[in-house]
C-alpha cells in the first residue's frame, strides 16, 4: 500500500525511538498499527464499493444493449409478418372477386329427385 521498503522503514524505527522514548515506543506502535489497519479496511472497502459499482454498471450496459436487440428483432418480426400478411391478403381478396358471391355460397342438392331417389320410391 505504502511500498516501504526495508531500510525506510528501520530508518522510521529509530527516528520514532529518538523522537518518542523507548517507554511510550510500545504504545505508539500499537495505535500506528490500529489506525493503518482502519485505513486498510476503509481503502478495501473503498475498492470493493468501486467495483460493486462498475459491475452494475457492466450489467446495466448490457441490459441496454439486449433490450435493442430485441427490439431491433421485434422490428424485424413485425416487418415480415407484414410482407407475408400483405400478399396473402391480396391474393385471398382477388380470389374472392374472381369467384363472385355465388361461389362463396355452397349450393344445396335436391337428394330427392335425384335418378336413384326416384327408383326406390315404392
């Protein structure tokens, strides 16, 4: 985190034991080392909170970009459902006009009067 190197830090050591006294060295050492382990848990922390937020973001990215593509692929669903409906359509409507409003309506046989009705007639 600090990149200290050995001989920066020895040269730490002593200017701290010159500075602080060999007595209250002990309990100087021991709070320096709480307040860097807080501050290595606030940078992790830290760290950790950068990510999980670039993750979201990653994932709200790619959220946007499958969503247009599904609609580009609905667009292109809707656009070949409407080239196949249409000539289907106009086929279906030229069909119906050529055959007239009689050909729509089926035509009903007299089973009666039929040559084989009329034999077995007793």
């Amino acid at each position: 985190m600090f990149d200290i190197g050995f001989w920066e830090l020895l040269l730490i050591s002593i200017v701290a034991l010159l500075v602080i006294g060999p007595s209250r060295l002990p309990e100087v050492a021991r709070t320096v080392g709480l307040w860097v382990g807080r501050a290595q848990r606030m940078v992790q922390s830290v760290k950790s909170d950068i990510q999980r937020e670039l993750e979201n973001e990653h994932l709200k990215n790619v959220l946007e970009e499958q969503k247009k593509e599904i609609d580009d692929l609905k667009e292109l669903v809707d656009d070949t459902r409407n080239q196949i409906e249409t000539p289907i359509a106009q086929f279906s409507e030229q069909i119906l006009s050529e055959q007239g409003p009689a050909a729509s309506e089926p035509e009903i046989q007299d089973t009666q009067n039929t040559p084989a009705a009329v034999e077995r007639k007793p």
